[in-house]
C-alpha cells in the first residue's frame, strides 16, 4: 500500500463519509460484485449504487473490470482496493503540505454538492 497524499487522503475521506459508500465498501470487502447483484444487497436502486461507485472509484478505493459472462453479456465487476487511512494530528500535518491549493480559495478539489 502506498503512502496516501495529502490530496488522496481527502477525495478517500470525502468518498466514505457517506453511508451509502461506506456500506459499499464493506458489502465488497472480500469478494468483487457487479451492480444488479450489489444493489439487491444493500437495497438501493442501480442508478444510485453507480454515483456511489463512481465516486468511491475517483478516490482509488474501488476498481472495477469489464468481464463476459457465460451468455455473451458484459459485466463490470468491483472490488475494493487495498488501503488504510491513518487519521492522526502527524499524519495529517504530512498530508495537508501536499494538498493542491485552488487559486481561487474553494476546497481542494471539491465541488460543493449535497451527498444524500
């Protein structure tokens, strides 16, 4: 596992600090799924697991892979990546001197949305 910077720390911290999300990562934990069968897992429509997925994916902390099933048919298939986030004042000190810095004084790379 590679040693996270300060602006991958905050897109992983940003992707799990929804519920949702982070049921996701747990629902993969140990094993890879595709959209149908994860959405009926965890209850939640296909449409809102892919933003979740998308998201969780732009911080690194999913991949997925295109694979053919038995019949022809393509399925993208997830998996959580390996990775742990040590939260401590020193940790994060370390993080923040490697943030990108917008010029226009918004959050590092955020767009400002509602999570939900």
């Amino acid at each position: 596992m590679r040693r996270m910077n300060g602006d991958h720390m905050l897109r992983a911290a940003l992707a799990i600090a929804n519920p949702h999300r982070m049921r996701v990562v747990a629902a993969l934990s140990g094993k890879r799924s595709y959209v149908s069968e994860l959405a009926r897992e965890l209850g939640i429509s296909r449409a809102l697991l892919q933003v979740h997925l998308r998201k969780l994916e732009a911080a690194e902390l999913v991949t997925a892979e295109l694979q053919l099933s038995e019949d022809g048919k393509a399925m993208k298939y997830y998996e959580v990546t390996q990775f742990a986030v040590l939260l401590t004042p020193e940790t994060i000190a370390d993080a923040a001197k490697t943030l990108t810095l917008p010029s226009d004084g918004s959050q590092s790379g955020r767009k400002e949305s509602s999570d939900g």
